[in-house]
C-alpha cells in the first residue's frame, strides 16, 4: 500500500532512495551503472536535494521529511544512524584563504533540525543535536546541543510599509 501511496501522490519513499543509491554505487556493468546514477540522480533532482554518490555516509540516515532541499557536499561524512530534516547542508567550504576550509565530519547518533547549515571543516561529535535553523562554522562537542541566537526585537517609532510589491512598476504605481 505505501507504494501506492508514493507512486499516486509523489511522496519520497526512503526504502527506494536507500536502495537506488546502493545500486548505483555497487552495479557491475557500466550499463546498469549508468541507468541506476541516472534514475538516482533523476530523483534527488525531483525533491531539489544534492547527496552525491562520492558523499561518505557509513549509513543511510533518516530522512523522516523527505530529502527535500537536503545538501550534502561530495566531501563530507556522514556517521551512522543521524537523523537529517529538510532544508539542511552539510556543505564544504572551498575558500583558500578561509579559517574552516574543508568539509565537515558527522559523528554518529546526530540530529540535525530543519533548515541548519553546517559548513566548512567542522566536526560534529556523537549524539549531538543541532537545532532549527541554525547555522554551524565551529566544531561542537559530543552529547552537546547546538541552538540558534536569541531573537532581537527592533521597535519602531513609525509602522513600516509592509506591502509586497512584485515588480517595480507596481511599485512606482503605488506612489
């Protein structure tokens, strides 16, 4: 039944994900080598997502809102049993002259919340938590938990135009 449900509604089915990435890593002829890269490359272009198939992950994490917009660069790794929400990037950083230049490690047991960014040559130990939104450039310790900054309320003495304008000529013409 969930596989009708995937193939009526377009939903992400994990369990083919997991096995299309281990047949195009491990086909033996070059035909069927190439198909699976294609199809497995067909669908994370459906769900805007990028987990090359060089990326190091010693095991499938899960993916329990789909691997909608997930990054994953070529060159980082990725421990067993993480769990991956929507929106996150686990990107390298390729700046010369940068302090984090390299590819972050993931331990394993990590949680990473929806929307996090986890870039350059950053080590995230085991059973760390990552939270929403949050943005990662420094290594974080084993069993630690990583949030946002607070919010900062800035108070206005007048109300500001809050209207959306979807060109400029709507713009001069509200004037």
């Amino acid at each position: 039944m969930s596989q009708l449900k995937t193939r009526l509604y377009g939903m992400f089915d994990p369990a083919a994900f997991r096995r299309l990435r281990r047949k195009a890593k491990s086909a033996r002829t070059p035909v069927c080598k190439a198909f699976y890269r294609m199809r497995y490359y067909r669908m994370t272009a459906k769900y805007g997502a990028s987990i090359p198939l060089d990326a190091k992950i010693e095991e499938m994490p899960v993916f329990p809102h789909g691997i909608n917009g997930v990054l994953i660069s070529a060159d980082a790794s990725v421990g067993k049993n993480c769990v991956v929400f929507h929106q996150v990037t686990i990107g390298s950083n390729t700046l010369r002259d940068s302090r984090g230049a390299g590819a972050p490690r993931i331990g394993n047991n990590v949680y990473i919340g929806c929307g996090a960014k986890i870039i350059g040559n950053v080590t995230v130990g085991d059973n760390a938590r990552i939270g929403a939104n949050c943005v990662v450039t420094r290594d974080v310790p084993a069993n630690a938990t990583v949030v946002p900054a607070a919010v900062r309320v800035i108070p206005r003495a007048t109300p500001p135009d809050n209207r959306w304008f979807g060109s400029l000529r709507q713009m001069e013409n509200a004037e």
